[in-house]
C-alpha cells in the first residue's frame, strides 16, 4: 500500500466506537496527523452487537458528566457530518422496588439536575401512564430519563469515524496492530503492511485491550485488569399491541428498566428486546479450556437462555405483552468488564505517551464523552471534569486475574446494584494484608478495602450484626454507629490506635531533589527533620494531589500519600525526573500506625520510648519504641496529640502489641473519617480534586506566590487571586436527619443551586453532622443560611467559620 502512514502524532489501536469517537475528538481539537488502525471492519468487537441503550443516569458524578456530553453530541452528529442515523430519544422509566432504591433515585435526579439534566421522580400512576403495558402493583415508584433511548451502534461509529476523517485523520481497516517499540521517545507500532512511527499511542483495544496491553509491559506496563463477560439480550416477533400504541402515538414506548430484578427492556422495531443482568453470570476466556481466539470479528457465543430462565419470567410477570409472541432471535456476545465496572480512561500506568480507552461495560452512551476525555488526556496531559472515577491508575499491583475474574462476576451480576456508604462488597477480598490483620480480626475489626489494603472499617463486639445486608441503607445509623462513636470517645478522652497499612510511600533522593519538588509544589518545603503538607496543581491550578512530604537531608525526602493515590502520584513524581535523582516506591515494604489521644505522650513514656516527645508539632524522628526501630511523626489525621509510628512491616506485630498493651483502644476508618471532618481535612479525590483549583479549595496558605520557581498553575492561580475565585471551600453544620450528605449533595439558597457538597458524615465529638463542601464565593460567610438536598430531601445548613469545629486553635494536637 503505497499511501500507508508511516508517521503520526498518535496511533489508536481499535475501531470501535470509542477509537472512532477519540480519533474524531483528536481531530476536532486540530490533531489531524492521526491513525485508527482496526484489525477488521469497524465496529467488529463488542460495538456490532451492543444493544445500544442510551441513559444520561448514573449515580457517579464523572460518569453522568461523560454520558451527559455523549447524548449532546449525538443529538447533531448526522447533520453535522451528513450521515444518517437511527438514534430514538424515548425517554426512559426505572422501577424502584423499596424506599432505598427511591432516595438512590432522588440523589441522581439532583446530580442529574445540577448538570442539567431533567430527571423526574414518577409515582405509580405517573409510570402508568408513561407505559401503559406494565403491572404496577407491587412498586414503590419510579424515575422518569427523557433523555434516554436507542441509538444505531454501527451507525453511531461511522458517523463518528466519517467526521475525523472529514477534518483529516486516518482510518485503517483490515490492519491489524502486532506490537509497539520504542525508539528514544517516539513510540513504534507494528502491523503486516508496515511501521508507524509516531508521538503517541492509544489502547482502544475493547475486549483485545489487555492481549494489546502485554505489549506494553517491557516500557514499564501491567496486565489491564478486565475480564471479558458474556452478555445475552434476545429480540420478540412483533407484538401488534406495541405497533398499534406505535403507530397511535407516532413513537416507541420508552425503554423500562427494572432495576432491583436486573433487566433492561426496550422496544425494538415493533417487538421488544430484553436483557438481563443475571447473577448466575459467566465470564469467558479465563481458562485454559476456554482460550481467547486470535479473532472473533462479528462472531457469538452460542445461546444459553437457561441462565436467564427467572429474569424471563419476571419480566414477563411486569409486561405481559412480553410472553405474547415467540423469541425472534439471541443475541450472545463479548462484553468487557473492568473490576468496577467502569472503563479505563486515561494515562497507561507506568508508560509514557500511552494511554488507555477501553474496557468499557456501556461504550456506546459512554463513546462521545470518552473520546473527549481521551482526546484531552492526550493533547493536554490534563481533562476539563475530574475523571478519577475512570483513571487506569485507580487499579495497582493487587489487581491479578483472580480478582478481575470475581470482581466482574460479582459487578455485572450486581450492575444496577445501589452502592451504600458503610457497605462492603465480598468478592476480590484479602488481597493485600497488613503485618497485624490476624490481629485485627481477632479484635473484631469489620474489614473493608483500600487500593487492595484490607483495613478495619470498624470494631464489632460479640453480638453485633456484621451482615452484609445490615449494610444496606443510606441511613447513618447501623450496627457499627455505637461501635464508631466509642472508637472516637477514647481518643477524644485517651489514646486509640489505628492500624494503616498501605500509604503510598516514595523516597526521593539525589543533588537537586529539593529543586525538583519546588517546581512543582505550590508552596514551600519543609526544614530538614520537619514535615508539611504540599499540593501539587495542574497547568490551571486545580489540586492534582496532596503529598505529606518528610524531609531526611537537604536533598532526600520521603513523600506519603493516599493509598489509592499509589500509582497516580508515582507518575506524578516520575513523569519529568531529572537525570540524577532517585525515585523508589517503599509502599509495600512499612506499615503505620496512628496513635493518637491526650494520652498518647504518656503511652509513648510507658513504653521506655527513644525519642524527644516534647518535639513539636510536624517534626520527625527516628526512634525506638518498645525497643522497636521506628520513626515517629509528629501529626495525626485524627486532629488529636499524636503520632505516627513508621516502621518495616516484620517489627509491625510487636509495635502493635506493644501499644495495646498499653491500653490504646483501636479504632477503624470510620472513626478516622468522622474526625478529620471535624478539623475539615480534606480528602483526596473528593475535598481535593482537580474539579477544583487551590484557591478554591481553600489552600491559599499552601502557595507561595512569592517564590522563584514557575510551578504548574502559578499564572492561572495569580490570576484568579487578582479575580476573586467563583467557588469557595466551606464547612457546614446540617440538620441532617437520617442520613448524612453524600458526595456532590446539591447545595441550595432558596431556589438557586449554588454548589455542592464533597463529603459528608457525623461529628461524634460535636454530636452534629457535618457537609464539607464548595459554594459561590459570595455566599461563604460565617452563619449563611442555606440547604443540602440529602435524598430528595432539603435539609438546613449553616456555612461555619474558615476553622475547624473541634479544637478551632488546634491547642490539642500541638499540646
């Protein structure tokens, strides 16, 4: 082939709808030098034979934002690039069961509202009178999408791929990729017809990504953790009570979602299309016997209507029109699965100029905003939305093929599962342990997972409900609530200890290391033997990441972070380090733990401790504690007098039961999370994200505009100092009700939405619950009177002074 590209900026490996949608958004941004290499025809993956539902509905804020995008973008597509499409915006109606399921639809429809989109609440005679076909009897309600609908998969992909090469980009069909190499910087990508060379390239891979990822492992990659499902959906024969209401109203009825029993069903033609999210669910291509074949191109598995034998009959049960004719046809096909659910989009883990769009469970209402979203990743190494919800880098080292194959299995059997605050989901446990976990448990920690870590959540007592399904609620108040308020008490009035296995710990080491790190933190760093917290801002001055940074020597420092922020924050640190400078990973090898309480020093001098106890606040030292090498930290989370103690994960055990024989009573993540809210810490990736800039978020003591060094952001946070910033970071007290204010609570004054909460919980040492969140800046007085939209429900809430609400001159954690 002649006219083969040999060059380009980017390579994208795939054709499906979210290759063509980012190719299309490459384009669109002026990256016209770029290439889709597809191995067969468009669409041939898990595009073809999608069922092509379209909802805007989620209850994830990144996810609704991508959905969002997409069904604007759909809705001018064939006019815009002068190809057809059969795209029916229905409107949808999902069937609430319970009282749990229906404040689950009243906080999407207040995400939905803030974001534009019209989300109603539906009482029975509503949904009625939406779909008149259905059984109502035994519901609670509904939700009302008039968004939603059905587009044209194949369509939807030509459409897009059409547009980019209109303005200019490459398609190549027939042209599989074989592999990458890399010479210098550039990237190499491999196929029969030849080489091209090119800046950067994409996994869009679909359900091949992780067969194109393994290539990717000699320049620093993994395994992509994803498995493939099958999903099965069937098609009627025409059913002449449907054309009639079809050809009466001059539409489709809108498509019905059963949440709670685990189905879709949409009209098609003038029959309908069921499908079902079954329990009894099976994954392919996970074992030896069942091997992935080098290509199945528009090919399916065959029919196993067994599985779906009790969905079939509760559908039929809620729709009878449903039993009325015969199945026309199966439709069984490769679906891929990512532990969560959601896709991977964004930088490749580890690799340079690559990047990853692909695994996704619902490509084609997700397409159009992932092609954004990739396309922003790519030209501007940063995204309008803060998209963590879908980062490659939100999965480390625990995520094996066991794990992705359980995960999977438990989230699509689970796909419309409702996901509450205190609940833990089983499957996939026990990945990484901490040195004290046999401890922990014989202590009656109730264990939950972070990035892998299992952690005690909190500490039941003989007697208490542990179940699973006393979980499930919104509500604050469950078996662990008493557990969680004694677990504060004791710190409050003594000494609690908590075991935190799995901060991301970096050693940054080498002539220049402090150089390095004032480029790119916003404000200053610490004396040696001292510690502070740093942020570390985007090219807009948004909040990218939080580190704790412990300085060892003029150029040697250690740098703590969030354990899921493991991955994320190594690319960080790594991505333009200088020749010279030393960057290690100690995350697996120590362990920590809190010990924190207006009896903490005196526990520490029972134990014969080797150190300066009278050290200040944010020093550090190494030190021996019940004979134990360590090293204390002066701080604590929990915004008491306090320590951390840091040790290697063998002296752990001893430590630990050194400091419980001193009488500390452990306390779990709960309790940690209801008293950083009380000194109005923020957590990462959700007070502190990149949603937000610093000024925003309330940092402005972190920068220092005075320093010499061009840090990222520096300009835009200049120039929003000299503004005034839109937002304003604010504390509030919420009469709260039942339940606490989940992440992005709709803020109102009046009947104006003027912001959003970011987290919420109980203060069990001020006995009030408490919404951390961002409101216009004008409204971020001390005693505004305003309301959170918790579940459907306005509740009052009052903005609190700019300081914490226990221990506002933090006299106790310096004491």
């Amino acid at each position: 082939m002649s006219d083969f590209p040999t060059t380009a900026r980017v390579v994208i490996i795939g054709g499906g709808v979210v290759g063509t949608s980012t190719l299309y958004h490459l384009a669109k941004a002026g990256w016209t030098d770029c290439v889709l290499l597809e191995k067969n025809e468009l669409t041939a993956g898990s595009t073809w034979h999608a069922a092509g539902n379209c909802p805007s509905f989620s209850t994830s804020w990144a996810i609704m934002n991508m959905q969002r995008y997409s069904l604007s973008l759909y809705k001018g597509l064939a006019d815009e690039v002068d190809y057809p499409m059969n795209y029916h915006v229905t409107g949808s109606v999902r069937l609430g069961h319970s009282r749990e399921r229906m404040q689950e639809f009243e906080r999407a429809r207040g995400m939905g509202r803030y974001q534009g989109l019209d989300l109603e609440m539906m009482d029975l005679n509503d949904i009625k009178d939406r779909y008149p076909f259905i059984e109502t009897h035994d519901l609670a309600g509904g939700l009302w999408d008039p968004d939603d609908g059905d587009i044209d998969p194949a369509q939807l992909t030509q459409a897009l791929a059409k547009g980019a090469r209109q303005m200019g980009a490459r398609i190549e069909r027939f042209c599989p990729a074989t592999g990458v190499s890399k010479d210098g910087d550039e990237w190499i990508v491999h196929t029969d017809t030849g080489d091209i060379r090119c800046e950067k390239v994409v996994n869009a891979a679909g359900y091949y990504a992780q067969r194109v990822g393994e290539w990717f492992k000699p320049y620093g990659g993994r395994t992509v953790p994803m498995v493939t499902m099958s999903h099965q959906y069937f098609l009627t024969d025409e059913i002449p009570e449907i054309a009639a209401w079809t050809a009466e109203n001059g539409r489709k009825v809108p498509l019905l979602r059963d949440v709670d029993s685990s189905y879709y069903l949409r009209q098609d033609k003038n029959g309908l299309n069921l499908g079902p999210y079954e329990r009894n669910c099976r994954a392919h291509w996970v074992t030896p016997e069942d091997p992935m074949p080098e290509d199945f191109s528009f090919q399916l598995y065959p029919d196993d209507l067994e599985r779906l034998e009790w969905y079939i009959e509760d559908a039929m049960a809620r729709v009878p029109l449903l039993g009325s004719q015969g199945v026309n046809r199966v439709i069984n096909g490769p679906i891929p699965y990512a532990p969560d659910g959601l896709p991977l989009i964004g930088p490749m883990p580890g690799v340079k100029n690559a990047y990853e769009a692909c695994v996704f469970t619902f490509g084609i209402t997700q397409g159009g905003g992932a092609g954004k979203v990739a396309a922003e990743w790519i030209i501007h190494g940063e995204t309008e939305w803060d998209m963590w919800a879908v980062d490659p880098r939100r999965y480390t080292d625990y995520t094996d093929q066991d794990y992705c194959h359980a995960k999977a299995v438990e989230t699509y059997g689970h796909e419309y599962a409702m996901h509450f605050p205190h609940h833990t989901w089983p499957a996939g446990r026990d990945k990484k342990l901490s040195p004290v976990d046999s401890k922990l448990r014989e202590l009656g920690a109730v264990m939950g997972a972070y990035n892998g870590w299992e952690r005690a959540n909190w500490f039941a007592k003989p007697g208490d409900d542990t179940s699973e399904e006393s979980t499930q609620t919104w509500d604050r108040n469950g078996p662990w609530a008493a557990r969680v308020k004694e677990e504060v008490e004791a710190v409050r009035d003594g000494v609690g200890v908590l075991d935190l296995p799995g901060f991301s710990q970096f050693n940054l080491s080498g002539e220049g290391a402090a150089e390095y790190l004032r480029g790119k933190i916003a404000g200053a760093l610490p004396k040696v033997g001292r510690m502070n917290l740093a942020y570390f801002p985007d090219s807009r001055g948004r909040i990218l990441t939080e580190m704790s940074i412990l300085r060892h020597a003029e150029d040697f420092f250690t740098l703590i972070t969030a354990a899921s922020a493991q991955w994320h924050d190594r690319d960080l640190l790594a991505h333009d380090l200088p020749d010279g400078l030393s960057l290690t990973d100690h995350s697996t090898e120590y362990s920590t733990l809190i010990v924190t309480g207006p009896k903490s020093r005196a526990l520490f001098e029972a134990l014969g401790t080797e150190a300066d106890l009278s050290a200040p606040w944010l020093t550090i030292q190494a030190a021996k504690v019940a004979g134990q090498d360590c090293a204390l930290a002066r701080v604590s989370f929990a915004g008491e007098l306090g320590w951390e103690i840091h040790a290697d994960n063998a002296t752990m055990p001893a430590l630990y039961d050194a400091v419980l024989g001193a009488s500390a009573k452990p306390f779990g993540m709960f309790a940690l999370n209801s008293m950083r809210m009380e000194k109005g810490y923020r957590a990462w990736k959700g007070d502190l994200s990149t949603d937000y800039t610093l000024l925003e978020g309330g940092l402005e003591r972190f920068i220092r505009f005075d320093k010499p060094q061009d840090f990222p952001g520096k300009a835009a946070l200049l120039s929003e100092k000299q503004k005034g910033s839109k937002k304003a970071f604010v504390t509030l007290i919420v009469d709260a009700g039942d339940a606490d204010a989940p992440y992005m609570s709709t803020i109102w004054n009046g009947d104006e939405v003027v912001g959003e909460t970011t987290s919420g919980d109980w203060g069990y040492r001020i006995n009030k619950s408490i919404a951390l969140g961002m409101i216009r800046a004008d409204l971020a007085r001390p005693g505004t009177e305003l309301e959170v939209e918790i579940y459907g429900e306005r509740r009052p809430a009052t903005v609190q002074e700019d300081q914490p609400l226990w221990d506002p001159e933090n006299k106790r954690i310096r004491a």
